[in-house]
C-alpha cells in the first residue's frame, strides 16, 4: 500500500515537470516570434527612411554651357600687333599700310630687313597677335597651324583673300581650331576700327 501511494506521487510531479517544460518552450516561441517582429518593422522603417530620402533628395542643376567667343573678321583686323610674312613688293606695301594705320608690324622674309626670317622663328616676347600671309601658297598656311598653337596667337589673315591658299590648308587650320580670315588689306583695314567678336555657330 505505501509502494501504491507513492507511484501517483511521482507520475504527478512528472506531469508538473512536464507542463514546466511546455511553457519555457512556449515563452521561447513568442520572444522569437517578438524578435521576428521588431526587425520586420525595422526593415520596413530603413526602406521607408531610404525611400523618404530619394524622395527629398533634389536632382543636381547642371551649369548652362557659356558660347565659346570667336573674333569675327572685323575683329581680327582691329587688332595691333602683327607679323607679315613675304618678301615681295606686294609684303612691303601691306606693312606700309599696316603701319600707316597704327599697327605694330614685324616683318618675316628673307630679305636682310626683316625682323624674322622665317615663321617658325617667330617668338612669344614679341606678343604678336595676327600672323598674315601676303601671296602665300597653301603650305606657308598650313605651317602657320603650329605656329598660332604654340604662340597663341588670335588669328591668320590670308592677303588679298583665301583662293590662293587652297581649301586644303583652310581647313586644315579649321580642324585644329584656328581662326583663319581672308582679307584684302588695303581696303579692309580702317584705323579705330573696334574690336569685334561673335558666338561661334
């Protein structure tokens, strides 16, 4: 009989056991359910404050493009300091005029006056800003593309006009960016003409 009373006894507190168990396991089921919950409404919160700013973030203005400036003919004319290339006749009466007209002139020929013999002998400290070509042919203006580069100077002035230099070496100074004017000397030239410029197309 004693045997018989405690048997219920011990299969009471394995249920007790029992039942612990159960609620420990159910407590570790909701906080990992809890858990599960609070990085979902994580997850939702870093989109959302991802997606917010997208939505604030404003889209960059992009500077507007300012025209490149490009003297015109007119303009290049103006200018004072010049350096003319020919040994001719015709290369000593467009410096005369040059010079009766205010500019600055050196000379660049083969002649034992001239300041240069040659193009290519030209320098920066002269500070010249026109290179023209008095009845030149087109391989003396396709030589004056290195020379404007490395100079920097503003243009080539092609005396009495373009046709005797070839297409070719136009636009050869063209695609090197070179700005290249045909001009008759004698009549385009007019002292306290101002200087001009223009957009390029």
């Amino acid at each position: 009989d004693d045997l018989a009373d405690f048997l219920p006894k011990l299969g009471a507190k394995d249920e007790e056991a029992d039942d612990l168990m159960a609620r420990i396991s159910a407590a570790d089921a909701e906080e990992e359910e809890a858990e599960g919950r609070d990085r979902g409404h994580e997850e939702e919160a870093g989109a959302a404050a991802a997606g917010g700013e997208a939505e604030v973030r404003e889209p960059e203005e992009e500077e507007p493009s300012v025209p490149r400036l490009r003297l015109s003919r007119e303009g290049l004319l103006s200018l004072r300091v010049w350096a003319v290339v020919g040994s001719s006749d015709a290369a000593e009466e467009v410096v005369d005029h040059l010079m009766d007209s205010g500019k600055t002139v050196f000379t660049v020929g083969s002649g034992e006056d001239a300041h240069f013999a040659s193009p290519g002998a030209l320098r920066e400290d002269a500070n010249i800003e026109v290179l023209a070509f008095v009845d030149a042919d087109g391989a003396a203006a396709q030589e004056a593309v290195a020379i404007v580069l490395r100079l920097g100077l503003k243009g080539v002035v092609l005396h009495p006009g373009t046709e005797a230099f070839g297409a070719q070496a136009l636009q050869r100074c063209r695609d090197n960016d070179v700005l290249v004017h045909g001009a008759d000397v004698f009549s385009d030239i007019v002292p306290g003409t101002a200087l001009a410029v223009a957009p390029l197309d």
